[in-house]
C-alpha cells in the first residue's frame, strides 16, 4: 500500500475516532446492536486486516417509549409493550489478521459498548486467497462495557456464519447470532398506550437495571474490489428487555479497506 494512501486512512480513522468520543460525551439514546456486518472468512496471514471506515447500524432504542403491539380480537392476551427500532448509529472498527485462520479487533459505537472481538475461520480458505466457490464457516464472538455517569451497559454476542463466494469477487453469507446484554443504571421507560389499550404498571416497565437476550439470523452480501470493501446486512431477530418485547428486520452496511 502506498505510504501517502496509509497516511490518509490514518487521518481518517483519528477523525471518525474524534468523532465518536465528542458523540458520546453528549445526551445519549442507547442502543441495542441488530446487525453484526461480519463475514465468515478470515482475513488470511497474506493481509494486515480489515479497517472498517464508515460502519452503519440499527437496533432497538433502548430509551424511547415502547409501543403497545396492536390488540388481537380473537386472543384474550393482553397486548404486549415493543421497544422501537433506532437507526443510522454510526460506527468505526478495525480487524486484525493473526493468522489464516483468526483475526482478533475493536469495534467502536457511539450509544453501545466498545465491543472486543473475535474470530475463528472452521472452514474454507481466507479471504487473501480465496475464489470462486469457496465455501467457509466461522465462530465470530464479540464483548464490550460502557460505563457512563450512571450507566453500565454490558453486551456480549455470539454468531456463526457461513459463506459462499458465487464469484471472485462476490461474498454471500448467512450468520445465525444469539446475544446478551445487561443494563443498570439507567431507566427503561413505560410503554406509551395505543387508545382504549391499558398498558402494564409502569413500575414493571422502569426498572433501574433489566437484561435483554436476542436472536435471530443475517443474511450478508459482501463486494470487494482493489481493495475497497462494500458490505450490506439484513437481520431478522426477537427477544426482549423487562416486559418489552424485541423484534423485527433490522439493516446494516459498512465501507471498508482490506489491508
């Protein structure tokens, strides 16, 4: 790589840094993490790492009011409170190969936790040398605390992709994900009522510290070219936070450069 190239992706990764910080000093609406934006193959020993420039993510507001889920006639259970879907969370990352087989890396996002991360590629050849038809399989897991003047946000993720290369330069993914987080110090807030919808206590919907689990399944399609790296997500998961419920399609999408 040319060394006035690498100067400038420093530049750029120092600002997105800045950037992040300064957004996370501010008055924050905390989110929930849908989409993991990770392929099945390693990077390979041949590369540096992936540097994930521009990162963009969605998940559930962990902040904003629930909203009551719309009442079946023909069911006698009561209508149940729907954390909301935030959107456009930026985020900048950065992964390391170790060697063919595993990469290790950093995730940063404003609102969720620093997230630690890690591969292991099971199957397949690395992304440095592979072709078409190449068939891969990972365990990617991933780890990260925010501690805020008030706020402990802990998040935990464990996913599984699988891959398929149609073409050289073509990567699909399917990526099956189960994840944890945890929550204290900050108020879950009470579901907003639809009319002539009686919405639970709002003492079952404030707890001062709650854990979530959700699961679900990606579907990814990366494209790679000269060293640039376009990848795009779209999760389906449930789960749930208190008495809300967590659910949905959820988007993602990433601009990157393999190094």
């Amino acid at each position: 790589m040319r060394p006035a190239f690498r100067s400038e992706l420093t530049v750029i990764g120092y600002g997105w840094l800045a950037v992040l910080a300064a957004s996370l000093s501010g008055c924050a609406h905390y989110y929930l993490p849908a989409t993991h934006l990770e392929t099945p193959e390693a990077r390979g020993s041949a590369g540096i790492g992936r540097l994930e420039l521009i990162g963009i993510q969605s998940g559930a507001d962990l902040n904003a009011p629930p909203t009551m889920s719309t009442p079946d006639p023909e069911s006698t259970e009561p209508p149940k409170p729907q954390l909301q879907s935030s959107f456009a969370n930026f985020g900048f990352g950065f992964m390391a190969a170790v060697n063919d087989r595993i990469d290790i890396g950093v995730r940063m996002q404003p609102y969720a936790p620093l997230l630690f991360r890690f591969k292991y590629q099971v199957s397949g050849v690395p992304e440095t040398s592979a072709k078409a038809r190449n068939f891969s399989a990972a365990i990617a897991a991933s780890t990260g605390l925010l501690l805020g003047s008030e706020v402990t946000y802990f998040l935990g993720d464990l996913a599984f992709p699988l891959g398929y290369r149609v073409w050289d330069r073509h990567l699909f993914s399917l990526s099956p994900f189960l994840g944890f987080a945890s929550l204290s110090g900050m108020q879950v807030p009470a579901a907003s009522a639809q009319p002539g919808v009686k919405s639970l206590p709002a003492t079952a919907l404030n707890p001062t510290s709650a854990s979530t689990m959700q699961y679900g399944i990606s579907l990814g399609y990366q494209y790679s070219i000269l060293g640039l790296m376009l990848r795009s997500e779209l999760a389906y998961l449930k789960g749930s936070l208190a008495e809300s419920q967590i659910g949905g399609l959820f988007l993602g999408s990433l601009v990157g450069f393999n190094l």
